[in-house]
C-alpha cells in the first residue's frame, strides 16, 4: 500500500458514495434507538456491510455487530462506533429529525456509525483487490450511553487478538476538516456514589441527645471531597462532587435518615481503581466522629480514556496524509466518561474528536442537547481519517519494532 495514491483513491470513492452516506446518517437520525435497544440500527448497518459482500455478526443480546475486513497474515485493528441514541427530546427543525418522541441522537453516534459504515466500503474494496496488509475489525458497539456496551463486546472475544484499537467522537467546538488529538488522558472515569445515613432523630433543641444527622452529613458532603484532595496526587484530577442531597422533613426534627448522591471522576487509572476504599475509610472516619451510621453504594461506571502515544502518533500521520497539515490539532480533556476506555486497559490505542462545526459558524449547540446537529461534510472527513488510520497503523503493525520513527504512508497526491 505504500506508495500508492490512496488520497486520491478516498476522493474517487467518496465522490460515489458521500449522497449515500449523508442519507444513510440521516435515516438513522430520524430512527434512534436506546442502550440494547438498537434493533433496527444494528440491521441497517448489518444490511450495507452484506450488500458489500463482507459477513457482520451480531452480538449475543441481538443488538451491535462485529466485521472482519481482511485476511491472512499481518496485525489486526479493530475500528469502533457507538450506535445507541439518547432519552432527549429532538428539538431540531428540520427534514430528519427523529421520529421517536423523547428520543434522539444527540451524541452523534449516528454519525459515527455511518463513518465507519463508510470506512468499511471502502476497506472493503482495498481487501478485495489484495491491497489490505492484515485485518480491520469494525465494532459497532451498542450502549455505549448506558453505558456497558464496550464489556458486552469484550465478552463476546470482540477485542480478542487485536493488535491496537481507534474511535472518534463528534466535537462541535472544533471545525469541520480538524480532527483533535492528546497523548494521556483524554476523558475522565466516571462512577456513582450513593451514602445512606442513618441515626435515631430527635428533636432540634437537644442535639446533644441524640445524633445531629444533618451535621454529620453536611460534613460528610465537605470533609470526603477535601479529604481526598489531600490523599490522592491531585494530578490524578480525582473529584467527589455531589448532586443530589435529602435529609428531614420539618425544620425542628432532626431526622434519623438522609442521602447523597454524586459522582467520582478521575483522570489516573491507578487512583481510580482505588477510589471506592479510599472514600469509605473517609466516610466511616466523619461519620463515626458525629455518631452516625453510614453505608455506601459505589457503583463502578467507566475508566479514563488513556491514549497511547505511538496510537496518537498514527492518528497523526493518518490526518496530516488525508486531511492535510493542518488538521490535526490539540485538544482537551474531558471530565465526561466514554466507555472507550475498557478497551484501552486491554490493548493500545487512541481516541480523537472529529470536527463537526461549520466553519465561521457563531453557533453551538453542544451534545447532549436536543438541538445538537453536524455540519454533514464531517462524514466524508472521518471516513477518510478512519480509513487512513487503519492502513497506517496496520502497515506500521509490521514492522519489527513500533519504537522506531513512523514512516508516513504516502497519502498525498
């Protein structure tokens, strides 16, 4: 493959296929379905690959689909998309919006079902005509939202022997044509906690009686934040922050039951995994001191995105060769969670955020919100990120050692 006009030989499929594609995203936008859900998406996406000769297999719980490109010797990269949309009212005005009340794809995963969609035809194409130096494998992974998707797809052997893995994800703060890269931490970890607190009650003239419940928990919503600042290396970026809190009903009883809910975000593997014994110790500490008895519900949700860095050089070379110079460009990281990450405590890989906003465009509607749209031409420009992305990293996945300098393929007309 190297060499070859491959920037040429995008232009030339696209040029066939873009119409397709934008229809395609667009029957999905107006089709969305939720976490496991995703029934007539997973047909539709199973459909297109068949049409093109290739043989998608369904996940076990019928939703999301695995499709092998390629075959015989070399590494194997597995290229992912999330399909499932979002409880969100659509909010937009225009031919396609969604036809499901209350729900919509207001996270792009349209979008990026339909990129790789697109990036399989294409690599479809190059395996058929022997130009395909190992194997992609394309996950079109359900639930993501949810989120539980990525182990779903991990129990099915989906990541088994893959060499490196690559996603992207909708960013409408940066430009169509621009795709943002970082080495490290991309997005955060992200999981709940729920403490019940608990005590005899009485009444508020005689605190001293009893268990002053709802000072014991106030201190529980401000020591276990600030005690695990002092704890944790705060580069871990390690964060307890509350959103929910309920305790008493009448303002001269002090109640003998109370709530907090919140979420734990974190940027440090090693950190995380030890977050949940971290706050319990701080929480039978404060609560013990105000003679209160506290229980914690720690619910596990997703790990840090962690990008590797040779993976990010490749998404590199892959964007400069398709996308020219100036495409790739910095990004920051994200305190939201993204199921990516179980994949990446498996095998390398990266995560890059593909421009979405119309240039000079003074507007932003950003996802998670029912207004949220794409400048369409985005599609085109992640298929040809995507496609490149595979082939580098599969031509670079041959070389004895990944420590030397990559070489570029020669994308360039």
């Amino acid at each position: 493959m190297r060499g070859r006009n491959f920037r040429g030989e995008l232009d030339t499929f696209l040029a066939g296929r873009e119409q397709e594609l934008i229809d395609f995203r667009r029957d999905l936008h107006m089709h969305p379905e939720l976490a496991f859900a995703e029934y007539r998406t997973t047909q539709r996406v199973a459909d297109r690959l068949t049409a093109a000769g290739l043989v998608p297999s369904v996940l076990p719980r019928g939703t999301g689909l695995i499709c092998e490109v390629g075959s015989g010797d070399g590494p194997t990269v597995a290229l992912r998309a999330d399909i499932d949309a979002l409880p969100v009212p659509d909010e937009k005005d225009v031919p396609y919006s969604s036809t499901v009340p209350g729900v919509c794809h207001a996270c792009g995963h349209d979008v990026h079902t339909t990129i790789l969609v697109g990036t399989a035809l294409f690599l479809a194409q190059q395996a058929a005509a022997g130009l395909l130096p190992g194997r992609v494998r394309l996950i079109f992974q359900p639930a993501e939202e949810l989120p539980g998707g990525a182990l779903e797809v991990m129990a099915s052997g989906g990541i088994s022997g893959v060499d490196r893995i690559f996603g992207l994800h909708c960013d409408p703060r940066t430009d169509v044509g621009k795709v943002g890269l970082k080495t490290g931490p991309i997005t955060s970890a992200c999981d709940r906690v729920s403490i019940r607190v608990t005590g005899p009650g009485g009444h508020t003239a005689r605190p001293h009686l009893t268990a002053d419940l709802v000072f014991a928990l106030a201190k529980i919503l401000t020591e276990l934040p600030a005690g695990l600042s002092r704890r944790v290396d705060p580069r871990s970026s390690l964060s307890l922050v509350w959103g929910r809190v309920e305790a008493g009903s009448v303002a001269n009883a002090i109640p003998d039951d109370g709530v907090a809910e919140g979420t734990v975000r974190c940027l440090d593997e090693e950190a995380w995994h030890a977050a949940p014994d971290l706050i319990k110790e701080l929480l039978d500490s404060v609560a013990g001191a105000y003679g209160v008895e506290a229980r914690m519900d720690y619910a596990r949700g997703v790990p840090p995105v962690v990008n590797d860095e040779v993976s990010v050089q490749m998404l590199t070379e892959a964007a400069v060769g398709v996308l020219g110079e100036g495409a790739p460009v910095p990004t920051q990281q994200s305190l939201g969670g993204e199921d990516f990450g179980w994949y990446l405590e498996s095998i390398p890989g990266a995560y890059a955020r593909l421009g979405t906003r119309k240039p000079g465009s003074v507007h932003l509607a950003d996802i998670h919100q029912g207004t949220f749209d794409v400048d369409e031409t985005c599609i085109g420009t992640g298929v040809r990120f995507l496609a490149a992305t595979a082939l580098t990293a599969l031509w670079e996945g041959r070389r004895p050692s990944v420590s030397e300098p990559l070489v570029a393929l020669n994308l360039d007309k």
